[in-house]
C-alpha cells in the first residue's frame, strides 16, 4: 500500500485539528526523546561505560 500526497496531507491535517498546533512540538520532542533512549539502550554495554548525551544536558 502506498501513500501517495494527497493521502499524506490528509492525514496532516486531522492530527493538527485533534492536538493542534501547540501540542504537535511537544510530542516531537518526546517522540525524538524516545527514539534516542532506545538508541542508547539497544547500544548495550558500550553505552553503560561512557555517560549518556542526555544525563550531560541535566
């Protein structure tokens, strides 16, 4: 199945009209944070020798 432009900013659209546009970032930014903590957990050991990007930051 694919999904072609049409389809695409349809499905846009309706997220934008359930969270609107103030909510969209902050789920962006969970979402990315996410991603990068199971990057770093499927990493393994290598990550748990060196600290993490994200315990830096704090």
């Amino acid at each position: 199945m694919k999904l072609g432009a049409t389809e695409i900013i349809l499905i846009l659209a309706v997220v934008l009209l359930l969270f609107g546009g103030k909510k969209i970032p902050e789920l962006m930014k969970g979402l990315g944070k996410g991603i990068r903590e199971f990057k770093d957990a499927s990493k393994g050991e290598e990550a748990s020798s060196a600290p993490s990007t994200t315990e830096e930051k704090k």
